[in-house]
C-alpha cells in the first residue's frame, strides 16, 4: 500500500550501529584472553580471503576511547557490540578473567558517559576453542550450561547499566555454514550433525533467555536472527510453493522455535523423512516455550528469490568472497528450491542484491505472524571504499543503499509495524569473516588491509555525517 503521509519515528527509536569481537578487537592474545574457534580457523590455509585474519583487526580493543568519541561526534543512540566469550573464560568456563571483563566494563561505562544506549551481544560466533575441542562445542548438549554460565556473569556485571541484550547473532547463519557449507569453524558438512547442533544452539538460546528473566533483570532480550524474506521469482504454482519451502526452512524453521517453541510443521516432517530431524528429548520443548525473546532482532541484507528445484537440480554454490561481481554460482537444495538472480533488482560487487522494499515485507511478516517489536541489529553495504588525497570518502552508493532501507522502515512503522531502532553494520570498517578488509562496511574508514599493516587511522566517510543529519532530525526527512 502506499501511504498519503508516512508516520514519524518515535521520540526514542534507537538510530545504532553494530560491530563484534572477532571483527574489530584485534589484540587476540592480550590480558588473558583464551583462543576461540576463529582464532584457530583463520590459520588454516585458504578459508579466508587472501588469510586474513582478526589479530589486529581494526585495533578497537586499544582505540574503542576514539571509536566512541566518533559515535557521540555522530550523534549515536545505540552501539551494538559483541563480548568475545574467551576474554572472560579463556577456556569456556571456570575461573573468570577479570582483565578481560574489565574492557568491557570500561567500554559500556564509556558508552553510558557519552549518552549511548549499550546493545550487548552475548554471542558472535568466537566460541573458545577448549569447548569445541572438550566436546565438539555446538554439537554437544553440554554447551547449554556452558552458555548460561557464562552469560550469567554478564547479566550480572551489567545489570541496569545494559538494556538491550541479543542472545545468538545469526544462529542460522553460523550453523549452516559451520555444518552445512564448511566455510565457518568447525567446517563440517553433514546435515544431520547440522540440525542436531541447532537444536542445541536453539536450548542455549531458550536457555540463556529464561535466565534473563528468572534474574528479573531490566531492560529486553532477543536474538538476532539473519532473515532474507523470500520470493517466487513468479507466479508459477510451483514455484510459488518453492518460496514457502524456503521460508519454512531457511526462517520460520528459527523463527517459529524463537516465538512459538516449536519447529514449522512441513519443514520438520520432510526432515523426520529424511532421517535428518534433531533428536528432541523430554524437556526440549518446554525450555524453548520458556525462553520466549522480549524482541526479535533482524539482520537484514537481502531477499531470496528461488525457483522449484528438482531433485537431480543443483546443491550449494560457491560464494563470492571475492568481490568479482558475478562471480557467485547457483546455489539450491534438490527437489524444493533454487536460488535465481531477481530481475529487478541491483546487486553489489559481491552479489548481494539491493532490496530496501524487501526489508518492509520481512518486517510486516514478522509482525503479522509472531507480532513481537523489531530491533534491526544489522543493515548496510560492503562495497570498495577510495580514500582521496584529502583523506576524504565520498561513498554516496552507501548513503543510498541506508536511506533506502530507512524509508522502507518509515513505510513499516506506518504500517503497524513496532520498530525499537537501527543498527547500521558496521560502525568503523572492520574484518568480513571471509571476504578480508577490502569489503567495507563502516561510517568510519579504516585504514587496513589484506597485508594487515595498515595504519589504522580513522576517516570519517560521507556517509558518517549524512547519518548524523538523519539522527538530528530523527528521520523526519528520509
Ligand atoms: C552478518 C554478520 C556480520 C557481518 C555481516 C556482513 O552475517 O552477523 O558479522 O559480517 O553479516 O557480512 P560479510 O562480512 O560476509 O559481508
């Protein structure tokens, strides 16, 4: 529908931005810290575009004074942050690290001071390595204690210092490509494992979520899950049911168990078939209808448009990690789904398409089916970035890209639709996983990259001062 006159943003949305731990921290061996996943995978030759790593990453462990100087320049409301769980138990679990703990302390007193709301994310991915080597981390049911434990400490140091928490970043992000596609730690590819150890991410979550409520601690707590709505590339029947499958079983099939407790019913009946379902033991289900999250939080890139697939049709593709555009193959999974190019849209030089409208679908859905407010923890652009003579980043695709989507948010709330605030990915430039330095994503240039020597200056970008004026004005322009 289109609207004669969009509503306002509320007095208090939260205009934010994001990092995590492994991406930005660097000093991957100092006060204590323990060795995480990451740490070890990244080593390992050729996972990583041209090996990079996160040992210096952008140095924030040692800048973060002068990062959040930036944000309150900028005129930040939120900071999204990851805590990187090896810093406070170097091995998992045991004695705490109160070196480790104290960066983070001193990194949240520092937000507070400077009027920017702390989002503190229990877990980005740098799971410490003793857990995975003890008992194959995510694949194990001991990991639930473990997580609680550990959050626990958090809970408890940050209690009404830190209101917005997010449980699991991408949990169907890390486990599909940590046990489906092998390209993150610990590079497994067996669907059954996979499903088997999302179950137990799903416990951990659930988990983690009942403890914050038991505590009775203020402020709200949610995972943030990486949602690609999807579309029929046409009205074809079937491809129309290839669309649902790939909702069923690339978002409701963690969503659902998020708000619901319970796993989409096609998705998990085809799974039974296929002998590939989780093993649900007495008990499961009642945690996962006990950890009901007080907001989802979204990390939105794109939307995937699929066609049927089938069952001799193509399995996964390479992706481009590259920054060659055009570069990435097809990709699907035999007898329900194909991914294919959307023909309306624009994609990066990494092929990620360019949907803002895509974001204002997702949030309707999600509101129509689980009616739960929205915090978008992630939303941005990778692209090459130049830095001219004049240090100066004129990066206007970027400024397009954002107030595309903050339209599309606009649209949404004046749909109905209960938006807590945007986190913008990322804050400085920082490490992609697998894609190197070259894939930029900040409102402040860093100067690193692939030979990792870089000066780690910041610059601040066009887009970091198109962002201050949306803030100002609280979005009542875009
Ligand atoms: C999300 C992750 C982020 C970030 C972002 C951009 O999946 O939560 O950590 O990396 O995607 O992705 P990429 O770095 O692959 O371009």
């Amino acid at each position: 529908m289109e609207h004669k006159q969009l509503d306002q943003f509320p007095k208090n949305f939260l205009w934010g931005s994001a990092s995590a731990a492994y991406q930005v921290e660097g000093a991957w061996q100092e006060d204590g810290k323990g060795v995480s996943v990451w740490d070890e995978f990244v080593r390992i030759p050729g996972k990583t575009f041209k090996g990079t790593n996160g040992d210096v990453a952008v140095d924030h462990y040692h800048r973060y004074k002068e990062d959040v100087a930036l944000m309150k320049e900028q005129g930040l409301k939120a900071y999204r942050f990851s805590v990187a769980w090896t810093r406070i138990f170097p091995n998992g679990r045991g004695e705490i690290n109160q070196a480790g703990l104290q960066f983070y302390i001193d990194l949240v007193d520092e937000l507070i001071a400077n009027q920017i709301e702390p989002v503190l994310t229990l877990y980005h991915w740098d799971l410490p390595q003793a857990l995975q080597d003890e008992y194959q981390g995510w694949e194990s049911r001991k990991i639930v204690a473990d997580f609680t434990n550990y959050a626990t400490v958090l809970f408890e140091t940050f209690r009404g210092k830190v209101n917005y928490w997010v449980s699991l970043n991408e949990q169907n992000i890390f486990i599909s490509h940590g046990y489906l596609m092998a390209s993150h730690p610990p590079a497994v590819s067996d669907p059954k494992r996979m499903y088997q150890a999302n179950h137990y991410a799903n416990l951990a979550n659930a988990a983690v979520i009942k403890k914050f409520h038991d505590m009775d601690m203020p402020g709200q707590i949610g995972p943030s899950f990486a949602y690609g709505p999807n579309y029929s590339l046409n009205s074809d029947p079937k491809n129309v049911l290839a669309a649902e499958d790939s909702e069923d079983l690339n978002a409701h099939f963690w969503m659902d168990v998020y708000l619901f407790g319970k796993y989409p019913i096609a998705a998990l009946k085809m799974l039974k078939k296929q002998g590939l379902a989780p093993i649900i033991e007495p008990g499961d289900e009642e945690l996962l209808a006990a950890g009901k999250p007080d907001f989802l939080g979204i990390n939105y890139y794109q939307t995937n448009t699929v066609v049927f697939n089938p069952l001799d049709g193509v399995g996964l593709g390479k992706m481009n990690t590259t920054g060659e555009k055009g570069s990435s193959e097809e990709s699907g999974l035999p007898g329900v789904f194909k991914r294919v190019e959307n023909p309306f849209l624009e994609r990066t030089n990494w092929d990620w398409e360019i949907d803002p409208e895509g974001l204002r679908i997702g949030l309707r859905r999600i509101t129509s089916r689980y009616r739960i407010p929205v915090l978008i923890t992630e939303n941005g652009l990778g692209e090459y970035d130049e830095l001219t003579e004049d240090k100066a980043i004129h990066d206007d695709y970027r400024i397009d890209y954002l107030k595309g989507h903050v339209h599309a948010i606009r649209e949404a709330i004046t749909d109905g639709v209960d938006v807590l605030g945007y986190c913008t990915w990322s804050y400085t430039d920082l490490l992609s996983w697998l894609n190197g330095y070259q894939k930029r994503y900040g409102f402040v240039y860093v100067e690193q990259d692939e030979k990792q020597d870089g000066s780690l200056n910041r610059y601040k970008k066009d887009s970091f001062y198109w962002y201050q004026k949306v803030i100002q004005e609280n979005g009542t322009n875009v």
